[in-house]
C-alpha cells in the first residue's frame, strides 16, 4: 500500500529552533560587547583617577624638591656665616686669652704683694701683742702686793672675777680634799698627818688660795676662811674683821697656815655660807673652793653614810644663808661620785652672776 505523501510546511520546528538560537547568540554577543564597553569604561576611569593622582604627587614631589633646594642654598649659606663667625670668634678668644695671660701675671705679682703685706702686718701685730702683754705683766706686777710663780704657763685662770672692795675665800677643808677617789680617801685618812698634808689635791688647793691672794688689788680688803664640820677664819682671832690686801706679810702667813692645816671631817656649807651674812660690811665678792656637796648642817651629825638626795636637800638649805647681790665664784676640783656638783654649784655661780671653774689637775 502506497504511503501517504505529507504536505510540505515552510517553518518547520527545526526553522524556528534555529532561528531562536541565532538570536539568542546575537544578543548574548551585544550583550557581551556592551558588558566589555562598561568594564573597559571603568577601568578607563580608575586608571585616569591614578594617572592625575600621580601627576599631582609629582607636582607635590618637584614644589618639595624645590623647597629642599631652597632650604639647602639657605642653610649652606648660615653654614659659611656661621665659619666666618666662629673665625671671628676663635681670634677673639685667643685675643682675650693673650691679655688674660698678661693680667694674670700682673695679678699674681699683685697677689704676692697683698700677701707679703698682710704677714708682715701680722708679724707686726703679733709682736705688738707680745710687748703689749710683757707690758700688762709688768704693770700687774708693779700693783701686786705679793709674787706667785707657777709652772709654764700655768699661773693663768680664765673667766674667774677677782674683782672688788672685800673678797672673802671659803675653803674647804673636809676629808674628801685628801684625794679624788673614796678609797684613797679611806687609805690617806689613817695616815699620818705629815703624809695627810702631802696629798696632792690638798696642795692643789693651796696653791690655787696661794694664786689667788697674789691678784689681790692695792687698798681692797680680804678675809679667808675655811670650813668642814665648822668655819674659821684661816688667822685665828679675825672672825667678822676684814684684813688689809696691803699687808702681804699677812697674806703669806695665811697660806702658810693652810699649809700645815690638815684636811678632814665632813662638809658643813651651812656654817660656811653663814660667815658670808655675818661679815659687816658684806663682801662684794665671795670665791668658794670645794670638790663636792655638803654632808652636814651643824657641827655634829649622827649619820655615817648620807645619799645624793640628801646631799643636795642640805645644798639647797645652804644656798638661803647666802644675801643677794654677793656674786659667788666656784672653784670645783675633781671628785668621784659626786655626779650633782657640778650642775648645783655651777647654778649657783649662774644665779648670782658670778663664775664656775672646774679646776685642771695641773693648775696653778
């Protein structure tokens, strides 16, 4: 059986899906093409951005490369004016140095004159000072009733005030002048009394009574007294009586009399500052000479052994005798174990504007 011919058709499916595709490719290749224009525009753009960014970078670059030139051209011409002045300078300063050098030797020269000057000044001085002293020695002993020679230079005592009309001497002549430590004390005590007046504390204070009786002045009065458990004048049968300074035969009797007087018994300050109330008229200067406090108010006591506390009620009780106005000068000598002493008799000397003097081992 014959087949039955198909009738031909102009757009077939096959056409149109051809068709379709070209199509299609047609647009994706603008649509390709115009995506490429806008990314070659973009980077056109971006390459046109940094191309003026560097130009202007370069513009910036070649200003500070002129700037720098400039700066250099300024900066070398400081440099040779600043060579021309350290030049300037430089023979400035070995000008100046020169003359300096000159000065110095004109000035050292100076120096050494101004120097030589001033020691012969001082030696003229120091020898003014020497005559002017060998001439005070020797008006001292013009005016001296009696002459006491020390050791050395040791016939000298410093701050002590030996002034005045009547000066009265208090000196102790208890146990304790025999030495300056209790157990020598004890020792020289059962010695006999030619060894008792060896001691050399006691001609310690002997000699200082010796010193002191040579600066009396012409025409003043005197008295001495010394003191333990009672005071006496050291001239017997002078009691309350002033003795002339004039009479220097007397004053060495009176040293004389200290000589063989012996120390012992204890310390009564009542009895002895007693005398200072009882001389009429009163001594415009007392001088005390003690090594320690009182141990006694009376002649008699029943107490052996007698505290620091004790000591210093009886001190106290003592120091009310004395009449105001009487400046007291102390003379302390070494003691040992009388630690208050020093203290109380110093404020005594301070409150009746009088002198404190803790007496060297070697003076007078």
């Amino acid at each position: 059986m014959a087949r039955k011919r198909r009738s031909g058709e102009i757009f077939s499916m096959s056409f149109l899906d051809c068709m379709s595709c070209g199509f299609g490719a047609v647009i994706l290749f603008f649509m390709i093409i115009n995506s490429r224009g806008l990314i070659d525009s973009d980077q056109s753009k971006a390459l046109q951005a940094e191309t003026n960014r560097l130009e202007i970078e370069v513009l910036e670059g070649r200003k500070n490369l002129a700037l720098a030139r400039t700066s250099i051209q300024k900066l070398e011409t400081e440099k040779e004016e600043a060579k021309d002045r350290i030049s300037i300078i430089k023979a400035l300063i070995a000008e100046l140095q020169a003359e300096l050098a000159k000065y110095d030797q004109d000035t050292l020269a100076r120096i050494e004159h101004i120097e030589k000057l001033q020691s012969d000044i001082k030696s003229l001085e120091e020898e003014v000072r020497r005559l002017m002293a060998i001439k005070q020695e020797q008006d001292a002993l013009g005016e001296q009733i009696r002459a006491f020679k020390g050791e050395g230079d040791r016939q000298y005592l410093t701050g002590l005030k030996l002034g005045g009309e009547r000066t009265l001497i208090l000196v102790d002549r208890s146990a304790s002048m025999l030495h300056e430590t209790i157990v020598n004390i004890l020792r020289r005590k059962n010695l006999p009394e030619s060894e008792q007046l060896l001691s050399r504390k006691w001609r310690q204070v002997v000699a200082s009574v010796d010193w002191l009786t040579s600066q009396f002045k012409p025409g003043s009065e005197y008295q001495i007294y010394m003191f333990n458990n009672v005071a006496e004048p050291v001239i017997k049968g002078t009691e309350g009586v002033w003795l002339k300074a004039d009479d220097g035969s007397q004053l060495d009797e009176a040293v004389r009399i200290l000589r063989r007087t012996v120390p012992k018994n204890g310390t009564n300050m009542h009895d002895a500052f007693r005398v200072i109330r009882n001389m009429n008229p009163r001594p415009d200067n007392v001088i005390i000479l003690v090594d320690s406090m009182p141990t006694m108010d009376s002649a008699t006591s029943s107490k052996s052994v007698i505290g620091g506390g004790e000591r210093l009620n009886l001190f106290s009780s003592a120091v009310d005798l004395i009449p105001s106005g009487i400046p007291i000068n102390i003379m302390l000598y070494p003691m040992e174990g009388d630690s208050q002493a020093s203290v109380s008799f110093w404020s005594l000397a301070l409150r009746t504007r009088g002198s404190f003097i803790s007496v060297s081992h070697d003076w007078p």
